[in-house]
C-alpha cells in the first residue's frame, strides 16, 4: 500500500488563493502527492477537466519547478489516504499463503512449494513494472529518454533470484521497488515453522492458550509497566504473515491513533499500522536468528495514514509455553 495525500478542488482553491504569483492552472481539479517508505515524497499525479467537461490526466511536468515543490509543501492540508493496486493484493495473499514447515512433508518440499509461489509473485509484479514502463515509453519526449526506459525494461530479471540491488532505479521509477526487495528478502530466508507440542498428550486448545496467555500478562509487574509506562509497548505472536496483536498499552495506541479494539488480534501488516517493508523483514530475521534487537529505526502509520519514525527494539519471549514478540516503540527525533 502507499500513503499518499489528495489535493481536493477546494484545497486547491486555497492554494490557488495563498500563491497568486505560481498562476496554477484552474483546469487542474485534483492533485495527489505519494510517499516513500521513509516519508518523503516520491511522486505527485494531477487530473484536470478537459474542454468536454471530463476528468483527464495532467501533465504535472508543465507546472513547473515552484509549483511542484509549493503543491508538496501544501500537501499537509489536503487528504491522507492509502491505495494500492489490485496486483499487490494479489501478491500479499499469494506471500499470506507461503508454506511452513510443519513436520508433515519435508522441509526441501517445503522449500520448493515456497521458492515456486514467490517466483509466482514476482511473475506478477515484473509484469505490472513492465507495463508501466510502456506506459512511460509511450510519454518520452526524446531518444535519450526513450533508449533509456527501453534498456530499463530489457534489464528487469525474469526470475525473482536475479534481482539485485543494481536493479533498484529501475523499480523504483514505477514505485515497486518495496514489494520487489520483501519477495526477495523472503526468498533469501528459510520457511516459517509451526511451533507445536512435542506429543500428542501435551496438545493444548486455542482456549487454553490464550486463559494461559491471559494469565501470563496480568500479573502485576507487567500490569503496572504497561499502564504507566510512557514508552509504546506491543506483544505480537510470531512470524512475516502471521504475527498478530496479542496486547499493547496505551502509549502504543496514542503513538498511532486507535483504540484497542480496532486492532485488538489482528495480522499486523493487515491492520495498516505496521508496513510490511524491506526493514521489518530484516528486524523479523533478527529475532529469528539472535532473538532481539536494539535500537532500529522503522515506520508505522497512524490513524490519519502519515508515516510515524520509530526507533524499535525487541525481544522473543516465552508465554505460557507459545513464543511471542516484545516490541518497544519511541518516536525518533529528527536529524
């Protein structure tokens, strides 16, 4: 998903009003200014209405240098909002379906049925980059620039094991480069594992769990740090496309805007607060492999859909027999 903010007619009425001196075009009805990862703008869309009265797309290139760069400054009064395009929600439940290993088949089957649904997903996403690529081919306006997105699509890798960080500029340019570097971070790490008991006498019910869970986190230590701690605090179950709230204090709900019963067990990327970026995947591998982390940056989005800097560490941690995840949450200053 990308964060982006929408420029309505009113808002640009106003910003008509506050910069007389850009003569901004009055056709332009709408403006849209998208948002990186790390919060910086990446690119800016405009529709107009033509002579017949209908919506088009404008060309934000004749705006200029001042009125570029006034519209991106004005962005905070316009409309935050999160879209993505129907192929991504294709890829993320193609990546929500990826194997674990669970002791029912062999982990190199495994493997394969995993490497085999990634490369399907990248398939994809190689597609919708190359397709948009076309679509800028069809707009350049000279053979420098025409030779250069035709080398561009001629060097995108078919396979998804191709893919190096050579090849960033080129996703980048059609803002696909954050889905490219996740599918190819999970290539690079091993299957989930389905934690179970060790025998059939020791199996447990969902119920049992969570009253052992329950019971776990209300002793009174860890009630009073997540009341009156002023540091955002969250536990999580496990894993890429399976973590999930189990509990946060209130410092974490006023860091992102919502109450507990908005994201109260839900899949956390799914929720729309954590991005499921390249960085969480390598702090996810971290707990994997050395069990915590400490002082990482990363982003999560509030209620309003801005991106919030953070400064992340954690800890994997053993409830009632289940492991979970233990985050701590400042927001980071500005350097």
């Amino acid at each position: 998903m990308y964060a982006l903010t929408v420029l309505d007619a009113d808002a640009l009425s106003a910003f008509r009003n506050e910069h007389p001196w850009l003569d901004f075009p009055e056709s332009v009805t709408e403006v849209s200014v998208y948002f990186d990862d790390n919060g910086g703008p990446s690119r800016l869309t405009a529709l107009m209405k033509a002579e017949d009265g209908q919506l088009q797309p404008a060309d934000v290139n004749t705006f200029g240098v001042d009125t570029l760069l006034g519209l991106i400054r004005y962005a905070p009064q316009g409309t935050a909002k999160t879209e993505g395009p129907p192929e991504e929600q294709t890829i993320w439940a193609l990546m929500e379906a990826l194997p674990v290993a669970d002791g029912s088949r062999s982990v190199e089957a495994v493997e394969a049925e995993r490497t085999e649904k990634l490369q399907e997903a990248y398939a994809i996403l190689r597609s919708v980059a190359i397709s948009k690529m076309e679509a800028l081919l069809k707009t350049a306006q000279s053979a420098r620039e025409t030779q250069r997105l035709a080398d561009g699509i001629s060097a995108l890798p078919k396979t998804l094991d191709g893919v190096d960080d050579g090849h960033k500029p080129h996703f980048l340019e059609v803002d696909l480069w954050r889905l490219v570097a996740v599918l190819r971070d999970e290539l690079a790490m091993p299957a989930d594992y389905e934690i179970s008991p060790a025998s059939e006498d020791k199996l447990l019910s969902r119920e049992l769990i969570e009253q052992a869970e329950a019971t776990a986190l209300s002793g009174p230590v860890i009630q009073a740090l997540f009341e009156l701690s002023p540091v955002a605090f969250s536990i999580s179950s496990i894993g890429q496309k399976s973590s999930r709230y189990v509990r946060v204090n209130q410092a974490y709900l006023d860091l992102v805007g919502k109450n507990w019963d908005e994201i109260r067990g839900s899949e956390m990327v799914a929720s729309g607060v954590v991005s499921g970026s390249e960085a969480r995947a390598e702090r996810l591998m971290l707990l994997d492999r050395d069990g915590g982390y400490t002082g990482l940056r990363g982003e999560i989005r509030n209620a309003d859909g801005n991106m919030v800097p953070v400064v992340i560490s954690a800890r994997r941690i053993s409830v009632a027999g289940q492991l979970y995840d233990f985050e701590v949450l400042q927001r980071a200053t500005q350097d």
